[in-house]
C-alpha cells in the first residue's frame, strides 16, 4: 500500500492529528470540565496554538501528547476515587447514617504533589524561573482573611502565611535581595537567586571549575499589609486554591532545598513566644542563629571557638569582630545562650562564595541601627533591613532592644510630626530605607525628614536610558551614587587585612567600572560634536551651492534659513536610501518597529510637556 | 410506668392536647372531631407522633395506657366542666414543664390563644348550626367562612335575613379606647372579636383556665397528668392470654443478620477496608531535586514554555511617583472618550506618605486573571527580535567610494511656458533637446543654459530623441499623431546636404509595402519644419532610435511601429499580449524590449522570434531601460517601484526597489558610468549605482546613491499664464495629470543627469 494512503476520514495527519480541542480532550478523558481544569493546572499544562486552526478560531487546542500526558496521570484515577468517595458520603448522609458518612470522610483519599512538582521543575533552575506567580500567590493568600463561604481554610492561610515568612527569611539571611519598590498594588521585591551548577565539574590538569549560571532573577509583590478588598462574583477561588494548592508545594520544596544549601534544617522550629507576637520572620531569624550554632559547621575549622573566645575578652584584633558585635546587637542573643555567636562562623566561610553584588548588599546598612514606630510596615522592613546587613528593632513586645537604645542611629517615623526626639539619631520617613535599597548608597536624609514629603520614589526596574527619559531624581541618584564610590578610595590608615579583603577589590572593580563608564561618556559627547560638525559642514555646503545660483546676498541669506529643514531632509534622505534596497520583509518589520519607537518617543514628549508645565506653574506660583 | 423516657417534646404534645382540651371546655356541645380542621394546628404534632409511637413499640402496654389516660382525663373534665373550684392543683408540674417557653412569652401566647379560642367559640356557633342548642347566638357575620381582608374595604360583614347589609361598628380610636380601659374597670377582660366585629367579655371561668395555662398547668385543677396506672382488663380469671400464638423462635435465637453484618465488618477490618482513626499524613520533606546533578533526565513530554512573566512595574505605578507621570484632569477625562482596550488601566496617583495609601482594590483580581492567563491562555514560542533596527538596514558600501555621481542642482533651462515632458541629450553631450506642453520644441546649449533654436509643433510634444549618430543630428518628435523628423542644422555643410537629402520624402508613396492593412503611418514632407511627417492613425506616446541610427521605433497606445529611414515602414511582426507602454532597442544586438502594462517581451529582430518574457509582477509599467552591457533591464512602474532584471539570471526581477512613493515616469541608465536614475511624480529623482560584473557568478550591485529634489509640483503654467485657445481640451487633461519629475536622461559622458520637470523646468545636477 502507498504509504500515504488513506482512506477518507480514517486517519489523520499533520496539526490535525496533533491538536485537538477542549472540548475533545474533555470527553477523551471522562472527566468534568471543572476536574480537566484542575488537572490542567496541577500539571501545567496550557493550550498551545496549532500553525493551522481546523475547527476555527473560537476554540482552544491541546497537543494530544499533553493530553496523553493527563490520562496517564495517577492523579486522574485518585480524583475518580474521591468522586466515587463523594457519592458515598453523600448516599450514606441521605440515608441518615451519620456514622458511615463520617467513618468515609475520614478515609477519603488524598494525594501529594510532590512528585508533580518534580515532573513539572526538572531542575532547581526551572522551579526559580516559575517562581513569581507562586510567591506573589502565596503572599497574596498569607494576607486574605480565612473565608468559609469561599472554602478559604484557615490552615491554608497560616501555611502561606508560614511559607512566605520562610522565603523572606532565607532571602534575608543570604543577602539576595536586589531590589525593592513600593507601588500602589503592594510591595516589589527583586532578588537574585545565583546557581552553581555542580554537575560541571571538568578536570583538566587537576584544576577544577565550577561553572556558573546566570542569576535567575524572582520578582514578586506582596500586598500591602491592608484588609484586602475581595470581589464579590467576578474571582473563581476555586481555580486559585488549586494555583495556591500546587505553589504551596513548590514553595515547600524550594525553601526546603534553599535551606539545606545554608545548612539549616527545615521545617524550622520556631519560639512559639515570638510567633504569638507575630513577629514570625524574627523567631526565623532566630531559628537561623539557633540552627547554624550547632553542628553543621565544617569541623576542619580551627576558628569555630576561637574566635567567640577572642569577642568576650577583647574587642578589636579579630577581622570578623565587627560583625560578631553586629549580630549580638542584631538579634540581642540572651547571655545565657552559651556559644551564642558560633553561627558567624559560617558566614565567614560563606564569604569567599558570595559574588561582589552579595558583598555590596550586605555592607549596605552595615553600620545603622534602625527602629521601627509602630506605624511603619513592620514586616516588609524587618525583611529588607537585615537583608542588607542593617540592624532593626520595633516597638512592641519580643524587641531586640528598646526605643530609648542610645546607640540606635536611624528611627524610622510614619507620622506627620514626632513628639520626642532623641537628639543622637535621625528620624526617616520609610522611603529612605527602600530609595537607599535601591540606589546602593545611604542616601542624605535631609528630604526623608519627618513631615515632609519624600522625594519620589522611582522604581529601581526600569532602564531610564531605554526608556529614554530619567526622572529628576534618578539624575540626583546617580550624582550621589558616583560621588559615594569616589569616596570609597582606599584611605592611608587602613591596615593589611583591609587589602585582602574581597570588598577592597570590590571596591577597585567599582572604580574601574566608574571609570569605563566616564570613558563611555567622553566617547558618545565626542561622536556628539562630531555629528554636530558634519551637520554644520553639511549646512555650509548646501548654503554655497544655493548661493552658487547667481542669486543676491539676501536670497542666500534666506537659504541659509531655509536650509535648516534642507538639513534634516538630506538626514532624513540618508535614512531612507538604505530603506530602499531593504527587502520587503525587513522593510516592514523595520517599519514596525519605528511605529513602536515612535509610541515611546511620544510618551517621553508627553512627560516632557507635563514637566515643562509643572515647572511653569511653579515658576508662577513663585512669582 | 417509666416516665423518664418521655422526652421533651411528648410534653410538647402534652402542651398541645391541652390546648385542645380547653377548646373542648370551651364548647362542651360539640364533640372534639369537628373542632380539629380548623386552622389552629401547630407543625410539631404530626412530627412528635412517631416518636411517641416508637417508645410504645418498645413497651406496647404503657404508651397505650398512657393515650388512655389522656383520653380519659379528657373525656372526664368535659363531664364536670360547670365545676369551677381549682384548688387541687398538681405539685410538681413545674419540673415537667420545663420545656415550654418562659413566662413572658407564654403570656402574650396566651392572649392571643384566647382570642382565637373566643373568637372559634363564637364562629362554630355559627357552623353548628345544625346542631344547635338552645342558649346560641348566631354569629353577626354573615360572609361565611372566607378571609376577612377580602371585607377590609367594606363597611358591611353580610347580609341579615332582610337581606340589608350588616354593617361594621365605628371602630374606636386609641383616645377613647384609653379612655375606656380607664373609666371601665372591667375594660382589661375585653376582647375585640374581629370576625363578628364586636367586643367580647372573658368570662371567670375562662380567666381562670388562662391563669392555668400561663402557669403551664393543665387547664383544669382536676386533671392529673401523673394519676396512677388503672388497668382495666380483668387479668383474673382469664384462662388465655390475649394471643394465643407461640413465642416465635426469632425471640430466643441472636439475629442472623446482625451476625452477618458483623461478620462483614470483620472482615473489611482485618482487610484494612477500615480504618480506625488513621493518623493525619503530615507532608514529608526530602530533597526534591536531590544534588541537583542527577537531573540531567529528559522530560519524555513535549518542551515546557514557560509563561511570559508579568511586566515589571514602571515609575509611574510608585506610590509616589515624580509629578510628571501623573494624568492632568483634562487627560483624565480625555481617557473616557477612548476605546476600552486603549484606555490606560492604570491611571498613576500620589500620596505623599506611606501611610496613606489605601488597599489596593483589586489585588485579588488581578492574581486571578493571571491565574487565569496560566492555565487558559494558549502559548505558543515566539521569536522576539531585539535589535536594533538600524541593523536591519542592509550595509552599503560608502557613497564616497562610489563617486562620481550627480549630487546638486547645477544649471536650470528655463523657457518653456508649460510640462516639459521629454529631453534627449545630443550623441556628444553638446546640446540637449526638449519638448513641452506648450507644443514647442528646444535645443538647449548644455553648458552655458542658451536656448538655440525654438521650433513651435503647435501641438503638445510629448517625445523627443536625438539620433544617437554624431554626424546624423537629426532629431525625432512626437506631437499628437505625428512624428516629426527635424534637420537641426548642426554639423559640417557636407553632414547637412546628407541629412537634407535624407529628410526628402517623394510625396506620392501611398503603395506600401504591407498592403494587407490600410498605411500605418503615412510619410509626408513638411515644409514648415524642414523635415518629415509622419501620419499615425494613433497618438504616439515615444519614439526612440536604434544604436545605429538607422531605424527608430514609435510607440502607440495601440501598437509599435518601426520605420526605417529608407522611408519604409513596418509594423513589428509579433503578437502582443496587452497595449505597449514603452519599447527601446538592444544597445549592441539586434534584439528589441516592449514592455506591456504587466511584462516585457523580449524578441530578436533578426531572427523574427520572441525570446522571453520578463515577470515584472508589477501592476502597471511605466517606462524601460537597458543597462549598456545590454544584459540588464530595469523597468520603472507607476506604483513606483523599480524592478532590476538580470537576464542571465532569470525572468523574475532580481532586485525590487520601492523608492518613490508616486508614480515612476522614467528610468534611465547611464553609457559609460554605472549610475542610472529613476524619476518620478512625487518631484524627486534617485540616483542609483549599479555595478555589473563580467563574472557571472556574481549578482550585480545596486546601492542608492542620492535623492535628487528641486522640481516642484506645480505644473508650469503659473498664474500668468493663459493657456492659448488653440489647445484642445484634451491637452488641459494631458497637462493636469503632469506631476513631478516627467523625463531624466544621463549625459553621455559625464555623470550628469537632466530632469524634466512639469513645472516647465530642465535641470542639470552635476557631480
């Protein structure tokens, strides 16, 4: 027989065979449309969009493998178990037999994702890279309030809730976070997640490598901690609780691995004290401290004791000196708790592992002891501040210190006036911390004062050279960012240590950068003025040839004005003469994408004129 | 009798019966059985019964007895029921009517009871009638028993038996009846009987039996709910017992299908069917991806694409975002006149403190749309190209290296009073001819700009080309129908006697050679111009001269012609498919180009046969030109496309150039340099360069060159121009379609290019 034959309608071929629709998967796999949902997003899978459209526009079309893919599910034939489960309970409730109905409640069947979350993330790296949705889910679900109507349970809030303290403690403890940004919707954070593939490991010559993989970047929000405002009708918690069901999993997971790779146990135990107090992420912190002192240590270390020894008797030759009085001040570990500051250990041997950027962060707030009034959000504060290396406290109960600390620099304020103030500190609008976060500096605090209004708060995830138009204020960063990195010259009176510490050779990288970046600049002011010359050349040019015309003084003098548009045409004409020879397909993406750039030249215009009119106004208001 | 398994709601029924007792005190004349249809039945006595019928299935003899005794009691206060004494109240009643309602409640309950007790008293008077006694009185309403808001409106209830209306009372108003209550003592006893719309007096009886009940007392003081146990069957002297069947065996042996079941359950536990309190799964944690090393598996599913992550917030979503990015009032409004897709959904808002930003309204939503974009939205892998689109531009080679090539505006020829539609440059780049709307033709000195001899046509030229030979200067114009041979005078005195020996036609030449048609084109002398006039039956739209010089071709919207300077004229022996547009010569072969509205046909003159047909894919050509190579052809269109053909490579175009926006009127190559222009409506002309090499293997290089401008787009007849009454109207037409750039032609050896231009205009740009 030809190999191609067929018989009509007995076969199929090419994105006819490969897809099908939603609605023949549905009855492929005898199931509900509710269920084949929720099988979708247990195991990810999504329609896909066939190059050819047998059954129209207005359908959905699955591949049939990823179809094959569900009816070879496990989870399909449990969902059919607790279906039949269902019906009994039901049949027994009916029949008024309250016995078997809650002796076949209780017997119902479950199932765990775990091996989902395997098949679906490979790899670490996979899991990160889906990571957005399933933090900013989970934080979304840890501030909702436990709703029966909507079969929000309260179990599962308190586990987002737990999860994503978790998260924001790891992140903390590693100093990964980059970048933070408080818009209307909640808060943005950033934070840099950087794999170290060890299945590389080549040999050659006895040297090992380690290779690396780029940084996965994980952005998520957290709402603001506000009552959230829940639609009536318009949101199906359904599909979001099997969203939530699978992210609670992954999460697990996830911190599970990321603890581990710090050497922490999980799931961490934490002072049921503190957790009454709902200071969650500082019992973490704790827990951290707890954890990391006992014997995950590498015992080759000779220091382990040593150094603690050194701390309590003299204070000053140990190069981790300062960070060990760092982290007594930061977490008030009590007297009694003998071998207190073993953790930092740890974080000494880490040192060499962590990249120049995790080094930077970490120094951030090095020096600063910040408290917190009660009026400033406490949680994303208490996250951000020590994942920058910074030293927090707040008013309440279970505090690492008190208001009346007289070491304490910064006093983070939220009110429109501050009744007493301790003249040793600065009392700072909230912005500050985040605006520093993000510019990398300590930024002055004269604008963050209390009762003013803080400057703007940019976020830190646009490109403004991209965008092409930077805001007053990123201009003011920035002159403060290269000011702050000249300052960082190494100074005469630092000692040998200093020389080998990896920050030094941060710094010397800073400066190089700095440098590179001033060497950039000189170069495209350069090709500025070059242009500029051409063009003047050009305009003389064109200004002889008219006047080459046998025409009067004042008629070239009228050219020379005119030619000004004669100018921008030969500019123009030179732009256009490529576009001739362009073939028709480039000439029309080239063509869309001028479109595109011309919408965001438009934009900037825009921002431009509302600028120029702000400014009027003022100009006027103060006249 | 076990009095500690009645449960509460048999005192409820009890509470119930009594009530319904007091109804029988009430009408003594009527037996119970038609007191109970009425509407006064409360919901829980249906559903009691069976409980009450379960526990005497357990012990058939006492709930028996029990419903004796209610019913005996009853029975037995109906009898002594004008007795009015109460004193022998029972104790502990207290204790077993615990469960009715409290006092307060009870009362108003009561009340009401009452009423409704009166009020059916006095109705079923009305409905006994039958059977009535004595001492009745017949109920004043008359209506019957139907609801009495059907009445509301009325000031009658009935009818009497006179048939006139019974009418309502007044109803008193709350003064009086306050009034009442404080003159007449008595006033508390009353009730308002709404049915028959009277007031009824309770009597002391009926007082006293209400005190009872709100006590929660049986209505009568005789009644003892917990008399001892009578029974009345004499057991004594009988032999048999009330049934005389045997004791079944089911009696003395365990069930058989307890056991059974039992047996079940055995088993389904010792199988592990069931589970006693099975311990809650706690989730286990282990390292899911292990060392991460081990999982360089293959997913044996199709390749996961990850979903596009969500747009990173800008400045503008800041909650305190610089000034600038926040919408004016009037954009604001502005935005309810767009389109709800282009409506910005976000609209930027300041608040100048942390602590004053609200919650966020739809934070849930938007989770869930994304939740939903995950799940339902189809993805699919697109390529996303992020260059810059400068790269996009082909790289062209300087345009320094490639000088010399015309660049600016060198001299202008002006003279003409309308269009100039065609110029033809003389063999040795010497002299430039024109002609012009305005039925003139002009010989231009090319360097100095002097206009050296005017001949007036008298009809609009649309055509002029210089023979291509130097000691031939004769030039060729097409005007209307005609195409004229003009001597222009130049060259040596033996040139001139040739070429006027050349230009003499012997007027009689009506025989043609082709006699199957009528003469094309008919060959006379003309006077006037000293030269030759050839007749076509059409207009002709160009002529142009073969290498030699020898034969020229005209073109006519009908056909092509080609005469020959020996006075013979021939019409091209081919078919066309489609009207010719243009037609030029080989430039070193004998083969010929016409071009149609969409090919060119290429055809070998010598051999009379058609070559090949060049695919333009254009909609309409508009002009031609041969490369002097004579392998390349570009062909100008009027949707201002130019389209290069290699002709050793194939019959598509290679390249496909769309430089002009308008209409390509002409397209010109250069003798010697490898330039060649193309001119257009639009009042632009481009120069392009283009290399051809001898080696076949390599495609011929095309790059843009410059833009020439200067030309305007006015036609040349300014405002002071009055169009001369001889023109027909024809040629207004003509004229006002006359846009732009009309004719280019390169210099033969210099690399300059003339433009004809419709505002009356010949150019010269020079390098």
């Amino acid at each position: 027989m030809v190999k191609h034959y067929r018989p009509p309608g007995k076969k199929k071929e090419g994105n006819a065979a490969r897809y099908i629709t939603r609605s023949q998967a549905v009855k492929h796999l005898q199931v509900t449309l509710p269920l084949f949902r929720r099988l979708c997003i247990l195991k990810g899978v999504f329609p896909r969009e066939p190059k050819k459209k047998m059954k129209g526009n207005h359908h959905t079309y699955y591949h049939v493998k990823d179809i094959a893919f569900l009816q070879h599910e496990p989870l399909l034939e449990i969902f059919r178990d607790k279906r039949a489960y269902e019906k009994k309970i039901k049949k027994a409730e009916s029949k008024k037999n309250p016995d078997l109905a809650n002796r076949l409640r209780t017997r119902i069947p479950t199932y765990k994702l775990d091996r989902i979350i395997r098949e679906r993330y490979p790899k670490f790296v996979d899991a990160l890279r889906d990571l957005d949705d399933c933090l900013t889910m989970v934080h979304l679900f840890a501030t909702l309030p436990a709703l029966e109507r909507e079969k929000l349970e309260v179990e599962r809030i308190h586990n987002c809730r737990r999860l994503s303290h978790e998260w924001q403690a790891y992140i903390s403890r590693s100093h990964k976070l980059r970048k933070v940004f408080i818009s209307v919707k909640g808060i943005y954070y950033q934070h840099v997640e950087i794999i170290f593939v060890d299945g590389l490991y080549i040999f050659v010559l006895y040297v090992l490598f380690k290779a690396e993989v780029e940084g996965q970047k994980v952005t998520w929000l957290t709402p603001h901690a506000l009552q959230q405002v829940l639609p009536d009708d318009d949101v199906d918690f359904n599909v979001m609780l099997t969203f939530v069901e699978v992210y609670e999993t992954l999460l697990t997971f996830v911190n599970y691995h990321l603890y581990h790779s710090i050497n922490v146990k999980y799931p961490p135990i934490l002072d049921p004290g503190l957790e009454a107090l709902a200071a969650d992420l500082y019992a973490l912190s704790r827990y951290f401290d707890a954890s990391s002192r006992t014997p995950v240590v590498d015992p080759h270390d000779p220091s382990i004791f040593g150094s603690e020894q050194v701390e309590t008797q003299q204070k000053g030759t140990p190069p981790d000196e300062s960070e060990l009085r760092l982290a007594q001040l930061q977490h008030q570990l009590p007297s009694n708790e003998p071998g207190a500051l073993m953790r930092l250990v740890e974080d000494v041997t880490d040192e060499d592992e962590e990249d120049e950027d995790t080094v930077e962060c970490k120094k951030l707030f090095k020096d600063l002891k910040l408290f917190l009034s009660r009026e400033v959000p406490r949680e994303s504060l208490l996250f951000v501040i020590p994942a920058f290396g910074g030293v927090v406290s707040w008013e309440g109960e279970g505090a690492p210190f008190k208001e009346a600390d007289q070491s304490i620099t910064h006093q983070i304020v939220d009110r429109p006036t501050q009744g007493h103030i301790f003249l040793s500190r600065e009392y700072i609008q909230p912005q500050w911390v985040y605006d520093c976060v993000n510019a990398r500096i300590i930024l002055p605090t004269e604008s963050y004062m209390v009762g003013r209004v803080p400057p703007p708060h940019l976020s830190p995830f646009v490109d403004n050279d991209a965008e092409g138009y930077v805001p007053e204020y990123a201009e003011t960063i920035k002159r403060l960012q290269s000011a702050a990195r000249n300052e960082v010259l190494p100074l005469p009176g630092i000692g040998k240590e200093d020389l080998e510490d990896p920050q030094k050779l941060l710094v010397e990288g800073i400066i190089d950068r700095a440098e590179a970046n001033e060497a950039a600049e000189r170069k495209r002011k350069m090709i500025l003025e070059q242009n500029r010359y051409l063009d003047e050349l050009k305009m003389e040019v064109i200004g002889t040839t008219t006047s080459d015309d046998k025409q009067s003084i004042s008629k070239e003098m009228e050219a020379r004005e005119a030619s000004d548009p004669d100018i921008q045409r030969i500019v123009q004409d030179h732009a256009n003469m490529s576009k001739v020879v362009m073939s028709r397909n480039k000439r029309k993406l080239y063509e869309a994408m001028e479109i595109g750039k011309k919408r965001k030249q438009s934009h900037v215009d825009l921002l431009k004129e509302r600028k120029r009119k702000i400014a009027a106004a003022q100009k006027s208001v103060e006249s | 009798m076990d009095f500690s398994g009645f449960s509460e709601e048999i005192y409820l029924s009890f509470a119930i019966s009594i009530l319904l007792l007091l109804l029988v005190l009430e009408s003594p004349w009527s037996n119970s059985a038609s007191w109970l249809p009425l509407d006064f039945c409360l919901p829980t006595l249906p559903e009691r019964r069976p409980a009450l019928m379960g526990d005497s299935e357990v012990e058939p003899g006492s709930g028996q007895h029990q419903k004796l005794c209610f019913l005996g009691g009853c029975s037995g206060e109906s009898l002594s029921e004008s007795e009015a004494s109460q004193s022998g109240s029972s104790g502990d009643e207290s204790n077993s009517y615990r469960a009715l309602p409290t006092q307060r409640t009870m009362m108003a309950w009561t009340t009401v009871m009452v009423k409704k007790i009166k009020v059916m008293a006095l109705n079923n008077e009305g409905v006994e009638e039958s059977d009535s006694s004595e001492d009745e009185v017949a109920p004043r309403n008359t209506i019957g028993d139907v609801p009495l808001e059907w009445y509301k409106d009325e000031t009658h209830i009935g009818y009497d038996l006179a048939g006139k209306k019974i009418k309502k009372k007044e109803r008193q108003d709350k003064l009086d009846s306050f009034l009442a209550s404080a003159d007449d003592s008595k006033n508390w006893l009353k009730v308002y009987d709404e049915y028959n719309d009277e007031e009824v007096e309770v009597t002391r009886q009926e007082l006293k039996l209400v005190r009872r009940l709100l006590k929660g007392k049986a209505p009568h003081a005789d009644f003892d709910p917990y008399a001892s146990y009578v029974d009345w069957f004499k057991w004594d002297d009988a032999k048999h017992p009330l049934s005389n069947a045997p004791e079944p065996k089911r009696r003395f042996i365990p069930s058989k299908w307890e056991s059974k079941k039992v047996v079940k359950l055995v088993r389904a536990i010792r199988l592990g069917l069931i589970k006693f309190d099975k311990p809650k799964e706690e989730q286990r944690f282990y390292p899911l991806w292990g060392d991460d090393s081990s999982s360089a598996e293959k997913a044996n599913h199709l390749a996961y694409i990850p979903a596009p992550k969500p747009k990173l917030p800008g400045h503008e979503e800041s909650y305190n975002p610089s000034l600038e990015y926040i919408p004016t009032q009037e954009e604001i409004n502005s935005y309810q006149l767009m389109y709800d897709e282009d409506r910005p959904k976000f609209i930027p808002k300041r608040y100048t403190s942390l602590r004053s930003i609200p919650a966020y309204d739809n934070g849930v939503k938007d989770v869930f749309e994304r939740c939903l974009d995950l799940y339902l939205c189809p993805r699919v892998r697109k390529k996303r190209i992020n260059i810059d689109p400068e790269s996009l531009k082909p790289k062209l080679p300087s345009r320094k290296d490639l000088k010399p090539y015309p660049v600016t505006c060198y001299l202008e020829y002006k003279g003409h009073k309308d269009a100039v539609m065609s110029i033809s440059v003389e063999a040795s780049g010497q002299w430039i001819a024109s002609g012009s709307l305005d039925g003139t033709v002009r010989i231009w000195e090319v360097e100095t700009g002097r206009c050296l001899r005017v001949w007036d046509i008298g009809e609009a030229v649309k055509s002029v080309a210089w023979n291509p030979l130097n000691e031939l200067p004769v030039l060729a114009v097409s005007a209307g129908r005609d195409v004229l041979l003009l001597n222009t005078g130049f060259g040596d005195d033996e040139e001139q006697k040739k070429i006027r020996e050349l230009l003499r036609v012997e007027t009689p030449q009506a025989p043609d050679d082709s006699d199957n048609k009528g003469p094309v084109v008919s060959w006379l002398q003309d006077d006037k111009h000293d030269g030759i006039r050839l007749r076509h039956f059409k207009t002709v739209s160009s002529v142009e001269w073969h290498r030699k010089g020898d034969y020229f071709s005209t073109v006519m919207p009908a056909d092509i012609l080609l005469p020959l300077s020996k006075k013979h004229t021939q019409r091209i022996p081919f078919k066309l498919h489609g009207l010719p547009v243009s037609a030029v010569f080989h430039p070193t072969r004998s083969i010929f180009f016409v071009s149609t509205k969409k090919n060119v046909r290429v055809y070998d003159l010598w051999q009379q046969k058609f070559i090949k047909k060049l695919e333009t894919g254009l909609r309409e050509v508009s002009c031609i030109a041969v490369h002097p190579g004579g392998d390349n052809v570009i062909v100008g269109s009027r949707e201002g496309k130019l389209c290069w053909f290699d002709m050793d490579l194939s019959s598509q175009p290679y390249r496909i150039l769309k430089c002009h926006p308008k209409d390509l009127t002409n397209v010109a190559f250069h003798r010697s340099y490898p330039l060649f222009a193309s001119c257009s409506e639009d009042c632009t002309a481009y120069v392009f360069h283009g290399t051809v090499y001898s080696d076949l293997n390599q495609n011929p290089l095309i790059v843009p060159l410059e833009i020439l401008r200067g030309h305007t787009s006015s036609n040349g007849r300014g405002e002071s121009f009055s169009t001369p009454s001889s023109y027909s109207l024809c040629w207004h037409l003509i004229s006002f379609f006359c846009y732009g750039v009309m004719d280019c032609k390169f210099h033969p050896r210099q690399p300059w290019l003339f433009t004809a231009g419709a505002d009356s205009v010949i150019k010269l740009y020079c390098h």
